[in-house]
C-alpha cells in the first residue's frame, strides 16, 4: 500500500528537520522520495511528526517478570504493545537477556505486538574469568563475543557487573577486580564490539575508567545521588561515552535490581548465576537524591549522546514517558518535582525526537530507524502537537498519539488502535560463522549443549540482521 | 536408504527436556539413539512408558461415534468435532501438557471463542505453586544454577528416578557445577515422600509422611525454624529436627516438587505452606523451588495462561468477566460441562473415577496418538503426530525456559497444532 | 559382556535351592555373574543329566572372565538410563567435555560410559580405571546406581 502523509511538521535530526512542513511516501514499508498517486493519504496539518519511537533500555521480557504477571502486576504482552504503540513507540530493547535465557526473551518479547524488538546480552564474567585477567587473551574474546552475541540474536553486549565475585574463599583467585574487567574491555577494539553497555550503579561509578569513550552507560539516573558522581557522568561524556538518563516518576514502580538496591515490598528473587540474586521489589526511593540529579542531567546539555530511558520499570513504569516528556518540556509542568532548582532548559520536540529516535537508534546500530529521510523503515508516529498545544495538555497528547505507522501499516488512527496484527520484526547483531572452538567456553557451565543455545527463529519474530 | 544422524535433539518426556540426544534414524525408523533415558527411548520408539520392548497402539485412522468408534476421513472428523463443540454451552478443554506451545496457545483461543473452560492437566498443582507466589514470593533459578550452586537438593513428593530419570544426573546432584566441583560429594539430598523408594539408598535423610500430611510437616519445620515448640507433630520428628539443622546450615538449597503433594486433593494447602517454608528458609540462607513436571510442556501451558491472562489459574471464558477464575481446578463443577476437548491426555486414566464418570456423560472429543482408556469413550477420535519427534513444537523446561523441539520422523499423521488449528478455524 | 543377567544363568541351575553351595539358586546365580563361584561348585551340575547345562553356563560365563577386565557387571533389566554412572565417571569426564556439566557425551566423543538406547553399555572397558591396575580402584558407577544396574566383581 502506497500512503502519503500530507501537511505534517517533521522533527528529525538526522535530516535537519526541526519542525518543517513536509509530505511523507511510504511505499512497501519504507519512507520513499516521492510517487504520484497514494492509495491512502493522511491529513496531518497541524500535527507533530517524528519517527517511532525507540526505547533503548525497557525491562518488558526479563526472566521473572511473567511470574510477576501471574500475581497480576505486570502488564501482559498485549497491554505493552498497545501502551507503547498509543504513546509513538515502535521499537523497544529489553537490557536483560543472559545467555541461559535467550530463548525465553526472545519468545516473550516476539509475543509482545506491533513492536520490533532487540536485546542486550548480559555477559557472564565467570565465563570468561580466566581470560579477562589478562590483556594477552583479548583478541580470542574479542572474537568470542560477536559469536556469542550473534547466537543469541541480541543487539548489543551488556556488562552488569564489571567483576567476577566468589562468595566462598576457596575459589578466591578467580575474583577478578572491577579495574581489570573495566581495562579489559576499554582495550576492545570497536570493530568487533561497537559499544559495551554498562549497567550503572554507585560502585561502578567509584572506579576509575581509564577509556570511557568505549562505553554506554545505562540508565546513569539510579547512580548518581551526588555532585561527584554527576560531575563524573558529564566528564564521561566529554570523552565520547554515551549514556541513557533514567529518570524518576514520584510513583511508586517495580524494580529489577540486586538486593542492595530493593525497597520496600520485595515480590521474589531470581538467581541468574551473577555475584547476587536479581530482586523484584516495590517501593519508594526515598531520600535519595538521584531523581533530582537525573533531571539536572537531563537538562544541562543534549547531546547526541544522550538517550531517554527510566529503567522501566524501575525508576518509572513506560507508561510514565509522556508525563517525563512533558516535564522535559515545561518549566512549569516540573515546577513542583524537587525543592531544589532545576536548570531552566526547556526541550523543543526536536530535542525530545532526538532523546526517544535518534540517539537510541544509534546506540542500537539501527541505521534505518529514527528517522524520516528516504529509505528509513516507515515507522511514523503523529501526535496532536504544535504551538499551541498548552503545557498541561502535553501529556495527554504523547499519550495519545494521532497516528501510528508500523512498517506501512496504519496500527493506530485517529487516536484508535485499528490494527495490531502488523508486521513485527527482531534485530540482531550477525556474524558468520558460529563454530569458533574457543566459543565452547561459553556454554561450559549450561545445561545446553552449544548448538542448542542458538536462538532458533521459532522463537523470534522475523529476524533482520544488522 | 542412508541412515541420518539428527544430533542435540530434544526430547519429549518429560520436564527436563534433555537437549543432548542423538538419535539415528534409518528408513523413517529411529534405528539407534544415544543419551536418553528408559522413558525417553519408550517416547522415541511409541512404545509403554519404561518397557522399551512393548509397543503402543497408535489411532490410525480419524474414528467418529456411530454405535461403535467407526473410521472415517479427516473431514468429517472435523465437522463433527466442530458440530460437538458449536452445540455446547460449557465446553470443557483439558489436557494439553504433552502439547507443543502453540498447539497450547490455539486450544486457548478454542475455549476463548466457545466461551467455555480451559485447564491443563494437573492443575490443581501448577495453579496453585503459582498463585502462592503472590502471597509468599518467588524464589527461581534456572537449573543451571541450581546446578552450579546448590549444596542441598530436596525431592517433596516425588520420585525423580520415575518421573524424570535424567534430572539427578544433569540438573541437581551428580553433575559438576561452577562453584560444586566434586559433584555430589559436594551436595546432601533428602526425600520426603510417602514410602521409601530407590531415593532413599542416594538420600542422606528420608522423611517418610502419611499420603496427604505434608502440610503438617512443613508447618513443623517452619516452627522449629522459628525455635517455636513444635512437640504437638506426631511423625518422625528426630528427622524432621535433623533436616531443619541442616537446612539452616547449608548455603544454598533447592527444593523440587511433584504430583505428591497434591494428594487427597490437599495442593493448595501443601503448596502454601512450602512457599511459606522456602519464605522463611530465605531469611536465613538462600533457597530456591520448582516444581518437578513430568509431563514435557506443563511448563508451557502455565506460561500461556500467565501471558495471556494474567492469571496462572485454569481459564473459565463462561462468565461475564473473561477468564477471572480463582479456583486451581475446575473439575470440582465437571458436572456443568456438556462437552470436551481432551488433548493429548487420558482422563480416564489419569483423573479419580468420581470425575472421569461424568466425562462419560458428554460427547468428547479427544486428539492423541495412542488408543488410551479414553479412545472408546470418545465421540471423535484424531489420530496425531507425536510431538517432539514427528512433528516441530516449542516446549517450557521445569524452569520456564523454552527449548525447540526437532521432528526427527516422517509422519502421516496431521500435529495436534494443525487439527487445532483446523478446529478452531471452522467455528469462526 | 553385558548382556548376562542372573535370570539367564538362573535357567541352566537345578533350581532345587538345596544350598549345598550354600546359596539358594538364584544366590548362585548372582554369584556367578560375580564370579564369586565357578559353575563346578555347584553338585548337581557335576552330574550327568546337567552336562548341557554346564557347558552352557561356561560357554556364557568363559571367555566373558577374560574380558571382564573392569570386573563391571551390568544388569540391563534394571538399568533405567538415567546417566548418573555416565555423570560420574571420572574418566568419561576427561575424555568429552560434556560429560562433566551433566549432559551426555557428544556423538562421536569416545567415552568409557554411555548411555544407547536407554540403557547403559561399557563401551571402552579398556579405559575403565579399574581396568589399569597402576590407578586406584575406583567404585563410583556401581555404589552411585539407584537402581543397582550396576554391581562389581
């Protein structure tokens, strides 16, 4: 089906467009320069145009959450799609996928409608522990790594935590310390593994990271409870990291997180083979100071280095974005949020497409997405947005969007969702082939035999290499 | 013809899903097949569970109910299976835990569109391990970890060396794992079951309790945790006290859990007090429990429920408010059903007389491979590929991880997903 | 070697338990598969009318004593495959990398111990520890079996 979107405002880095009036073709699922006749024209004047959303950083099929479901605290697979789909999304990463897990993240989230998907694979150190003490193995990991990544079709490699930790001492010199993990994987070169995914917590942020240029920090929001660390963060930047906010709602939300970090009402633990359970809890963060931390980084300086996120569900649930966009957005709507002052920067909704499309798209490695120019999936979101759309009715609108375009398929019109049956693809990150003997390694201490922990497309949706 | 060597196949018996078998096959035939067990060789070769030599019928033809089962082509199976099913007010479908997932996933949108019920096999169990989590939380791991760490493994109401043979050897006691070398010299195993059996020569204690009672042993061990007087328990409680001790001692321990603890329809009771008792273990060290399946896919079914609705209970569509169920086992009101879908089970069998004898009552419709009790009190009867090994499927281990299962065998027989599927297509 | 099970050699005893041996029959018979006792201490089979059935049991029994080199004795009937023997063998476990995580060798990793067609078979007594007399006894397939599948010379 041939669409055109007629009379829309396009914000779009990629293409400089902050806010033009532009005529959009989609044809075969892909944004196209132009044709004559449309089998389908929508009328967006007056409204805001960016490309789906992408969130890079959003537990949605973690090994756990189902058995929080089935106490009925979490949405189900259907609810997530629609929620993300009526706020603009099109895209989202779960950042937990072990390698024991893969199948099962794979097949919760290819559960999950309307969505594309990907994954970041959580490394096991232990695996490794006996290469990663020394930089002489770095090369024989550097080509493990695509493989196991490849395998187990995720995106992008993960490391929570950057350390091996025995708790018995009597296999104490297998520890490895977070220096020697964080100058190993600094050294990698970035051919083989574009950017390592950090999971950012308070220890992380007290070692010294000789090269931080190589790194993505995760949702850097739940570490930063002080001026140090936040000075840290922005240094980090400077030196070409890139990191995802995640920033606070005042409600209170589910948490994955290690048992040092668990408030209030704890729901269960998972043991995933790291140094400490996973813990699912529920409770307020209180008296720390990271939400107010996170916003302040969140206004000091957009870059392109900076993605959007909440560590959802933790700081916040998604269904949160668009009151944080709205907050983003207005002084006023945030006037209440912290006793302390806030900087005064206000993003424009180039700023917010550039947070939630184009700077995840990148740190994903998706070429075709985040944007609007020709050849880019046509995933398009339209929101009722312009000049005067007031600041209190901000919200309601990203919550709502007016159109929703999945690869072709109109999925949500006039504010209805009218089809949920799209096409919905699975990112990965290939390479060829997979039986490098030293990869063994990987799969030593699982249950599964090598061939076995290559996710099958069963479990997949339609799978793209990227 | 050559022969053909399909190697790292998964096998389909029970809730372990080893996924290391290499299975030879010659002239459609498996000629020889390494790595699996007495249970699994019965699988591979269609033949009585255990006795490898004795073979099962297999249903050969698609039968409908004239006064005697008579055999008939697909098509007029279906549209009798169909008629059967559209006439119903309250159908029932059940069974389904020796189904692949997607075979599961369409007879739940069978039950959706019938308005009717919808429980898996065992239910009663599952559900309620399940919902007990709510109240008491979860404590998992996948049995890698179990593996790696666990320096206590206790079987409740199970006998592993039925059910699953494969699980001491590649999940629990006997392999090495990351941080337990030596294997089980570096783990204890107890057993709590009703008479002692092959477990009790490889357990360091066996607790032997009266059938249906194991809620009182845990309530006993919960209060010796708490050093409360537990004098008031009538069974062996020098064992029981010398379990606790050692419970309290060891740094990690696992707990598996069988169709033993749902005896004298007692599940719910049991299953809340051991959540509770694994609760309480955790605030002094750290212990983890699954349930031990010992059909392949129970563990798919229970994740369906979960995505689907949210709920882990047995789906009821009758009422107005879809699916909210809150009992573990419908068949408590079998009496309402007019009529069944039975998958890939054999109630008859499998369910106490007073509830299979109003199964008799209602036209059923049953898919499965083999003649079972049930065949001959079925209105339309399917013949079936075996999942796993003639037909591709997805199945959920013990730990809720989904493995694929491989077809390694030619059949004629349509998968059980695609008569579903059929099925489910005619009532639109 | 394998094969022998006590039914079968049970068949040519005179089945009189008359325990001038000092077992009943079927003790013998267990004995025998030992090779605790030879088929001569039992009487009767030294008579004449059970001359057939001595032959058999040391046609059975004969040459299967030179083979036994692992003194390892394998009870198919009770064997229920469920790999703890293919687990725990230490050398199993330092000819295939598998074997020590728990899953069965690979198809074509040579081990002492596996598991075909649900059943355990000796597939390289040769590389048996007990077959080389310079390592120490080892005794984990057999005390380790739940099923008493496998017991030793």
């Amino acid at each position: 089906m041939k669409i055109k979107i007629e009379g829309g405002r396009l914000y779009d880095l990629r293409n400089n467009l902050d806010g033009e009036e532009r005529d959009i073709f989609i044809e075969d699922g892909i944004i196209v320069e132009g044709f004559s006749s449309a089998d389908r024209t929508i009328d967006a004047s007056g409204k805001a145009i960016m490309a789906g959303g992408i969130d890079v950083h959003s537990h949605i099929a973690t090994y756990g959450l189902n058995l929080i479901r089935g106490t009925n605290r979490f949405y189900s697979p259907s609810e997530i799609g629609h929620i993300y789909a009526k706020m603009g999304y099109t895209h989202v990463n779960e950042p937990f996928m072990t390698q024991v897990t893969a199948n099962y993240v794979h097949h919760e989230l290819s559960s999950i409608p309307i969505l594309d998907t990907s994954a970041f694979l959580v490394l096991n150190l232990r695996d490794v522990e006996g290469k990663i003490k020394s930089a002489k193995h770095l090369e024989e990991v550097e080509k493990i790594i695509p493989i196991i990544i490849a395998g187990t079709k995720a995106i992008g490699l993960k490391i929570y935590e950057p350390f091996v930790k025995y708790a018995e001492r009597k296999y104490i010199l297998r520890n490895v310390t977070a220096k020697k993990v964080l100058s190993f994987f600094s050294g990698m070169s970035r051919e083989s593994i574009p950017r390592i995914i950090m999971h950012t917590s308070p220890e992380l942020f007290g070692e010294e990271i000789e090269n931080p240029g190589g790194f993505h920090f995760s949702h850097v929001g739940s570490a930063i409870g002080n001026e140090e660390a936040y000075q840290k963060v922005l240094s980090y930047l400077n030196a070409g990291a890139t990191i995802d906010l995640g920033l606070f709602d005042l409600e209170q939300n589910l948490r994955i997180s290690n048992p040092k970090q668990t408030v209030g009402e704890v729901f269960g633990r998972v043991d995933m083979g790291l140094s400490e359970d996973i813990v699912f809890s529920k409770g307020k963060v209180s008296g720390s100071e990271a939400p107010f931390f996170a916003f302040k980084l969140a206004l000091s300086q957009p870059s392109n280095h900076i993605s959007f996120s909440t560590d959802s569900p933790a700081n916040a649930s998604f269904e949160a974005y668009p009151k944080i966009f709205s907050w983003l957005m207005k002084a006023e709507n945030r006037a209440n949020l912290f006793d302390k002052e806030l900087p005064e920067f206000e993003y424009s909704l180039l700023d917010i497409a550039r947070i939630t499309r184009h700077n995840p798209a990148y740190i994903l490695g998706l070429k075709n997405k985040g944007h609007l120019g020709a050849g880019a999936e046509a995933d398009i979101a339209i929101y009722d947005i312009n000049e005067e759309t007031k600041p209190s009715e901000l919200e309601a609108r990203f919550k709502d969007c007016a159109y929703l375009i999945k690869s072709g398929s109109i999925v949500v019109e006039d504010h209805q969702m009218v089809n949920d049956q799209v096409e919905k693809k699975t990112y990965y990150r290939g390479v060829e082939p997979l039986d490098y003997e030293p990869a063994k390694i990987m799969t030593s201490y699982s249950t599964f035999r090598f061939e076995n922990f290559i996710v099958d497309e069963v479990f997949t949706a339609e799978e793209v290499k990227i | 013809m050559s022969e053909i060597l399909y190697e790292s196949v998964v096998c389909p018996s029970c809730g372990c899903l080893c996924d290391d078998i290499d299975v030879v096959v010659e002239e459609n035939r498996v000629k020889s097949i390494r790595n699996v067990c007495e249970w699994g060789i019965s699988k591979f070769l269609f033949t009585k569970k255990f006795t490898p030599n004795v073979k099962r019928g297999r249903v050969e033809k698609p039968m409908i109910r004239e006064k005697t089962l008579v055999e008939t082509d697909y098509e007029a199976a279906i549209s009798r299976a169909v008629d059967i099913l559209k006439g119903s007010k309250k159908p029932l479908i059940y069974g389904l835990t020796n189904s692949g997932y997607n075979a599961q996933k369409i007879a739940l949108s069978i039950a959706r569109r019938l308005k009717g019920l919808f429980e898996p096999r065992g239910a009663a169990l599952l559900s309620s391990y399940y919902a007990a989590m709510g109240d008491s939380n979860f404590y998992v791991a996948p049995l890698e970890e179990i593996r790696n760490n666990a320096d206590l493994i206790i079987y409740w109401g199970c006998n592993p060396i039925h059910s699953t043979p494969r699980h001491l050897a590649r999940y629990s006691v006997y392999p090495r794992g990351r941080c337990k070398e030596r294997g089980s010299q570096d783990r204890v195993v107890f057993t709590v079951d009703v008479a002692e059996n092959e477990m009790g020569k490889l357990s360091r204690r066996f607790l032997q309790v009266e059938r249906g009672t194991d809620f009182l042993v845990m309530e006993t061990m919960m209060k010796l945790l708490r050093e409360e007087n537990a004098e008031d328990y009538k069974g062996d409680i020098a064992t029981i006290e010398n379990m606790v001790r050692q419970m309290t001692k060891v740094s990690y321990g696992a707990i598996f859990f069988g169709m033993g603890l749902s005896a004298k329809d007692n599940a719910a009771k049991n299953i809340e007090n051991l959540m509770a008792l694994v609760k309480e273990l955790n605030r002094k060290t750290r212990f983890v429990i699954l349930p031990l399946y010992d059909d392949f896919n129970t563990s798919g079914v229970i994740q369906l429920l979960i995505r689907e609705l949210k709920s882990p209970m047995p789906a009821d569509f009758s009422g107005d408010h879809v699916a909210k169920n809150s009992k573990y086992s419908l068949l408590e009101n079998l009496h309402e059903i007019d009529a069944a879908l039975v998958v890939g089970d054999d109630p008859f069998w499998s369910l106490p007389s007073e509830k299979s004898d109003l199964l008799k009552k209602i036209p059923m419709v049953l898919i499965d491979p083999y003649w079972t009790r049930t065949t001959n009190k079925a209105q339309v009867v399917f013949p079936t590929a075996v999942t796993g090994i003639e037909a591709e499927g997805i199945a959920y281990r013990m730990d809720g991880l989904p493995l694929k299962l491989k077809k390694v065998l030619e059949s004629e027989y349509p998968s059980d997903e695609s008569i579903l599927g059929d099925i489910y297509q005619r009532l639109q | 070697m394998a094969k022998l099970s006590m039914y079968q050699l049970y068949h040519y005893l005179p089945k009189t338990d008359c325990e001038k041996c000092g077992f009943s029959c079927m003790g013998f018979a267990n004995r025998l598969i030992s090779r605790d006792v030879r088929p001569e201490d039992c009487p009767f089979l030294l008579e004449p009318e059970y001359s057939e059935s001595l032959t058999e049991l040391n046609r059975l029994l004969g040459p299967e004593v030179e083979k036994e080199i692992t003194g390892l004795i394998i009870d198919q009937e009770k064997c229920n495959g469920c790999g703890i023997c293919v687990t725990v063998c230490e050398v199993n476990m330092e000819k295939s990398q598998e074997v020590g995580a728990g899953r069965g060798p690979g198809f074509s990793d040579e081990v002492v111990l596996r598991i075909d067609n649900g059943k355990i078979k000796l597939v390289d007594p040769q590389s048996c520890r007990r077959a080389n007399p310079s390592s120490h006894i080892c005794r984990a397939c057999a005390e380790l079996c739940p099923t008493k599948a496998i017991s030793l010379v």
